[in-house]
C-alpha cells in the first residue's frame, strides 16, 4: 500500500470512484483480470480488480505489472 495521501488530488483522496475518464490504463493483467490505473491529475497509481480498486506503489505496480511504462 502507498502510505501519502499528500499527493493526491481530492477525487484519489475520496478513493476510486467516477468520473473514471481522470484515469489512464496503464497495464493488464490478463489473469486477474486486473488493471493498472493512473490518476490524470495526480498520477496516482490504483490496482483496480474485480471487485474493487487499491492504491498501490510504484515499486508494487512495477512488480505486479512488469511491463507497464510508469
Ligand atoms: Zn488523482
């Protein structure tokens, strides 16, 4: 888990939720699946599963996603 709310911009401090156009996607996982997210605004990285979305590092997603550009 990312530990700093102090970057982020209102909507990623409130959590993830709409309007979902303020991301990017990054990554898939093709087993999940799963999905790496970027914040527009913030850059904010979210794990979005299936049932629900996490904040997540950039050594975390780096790890998780491999191939992902960050
Ligand atoms: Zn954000």
């Amino acid at each position: 888990m990312a530990n700093s709310l102090e970057h982020l911009c209102e909507a990623c401090k409130v959590g993830y939720h709409a309007p979902f156009d303020r991301f990017e996607k990054l990554a898939v996982e093709e087993k999940g699946p799963a999905f790496l997210m970027r914040c527009k605004y913030c850059g904010a990285l979210w794990y979005e599963g299936l049932h629900s979305a996490d904040r997540i590092s950039a050594s975390e997603a780096h790890r998780i996603f491999p191939k992902a550009d960050l």
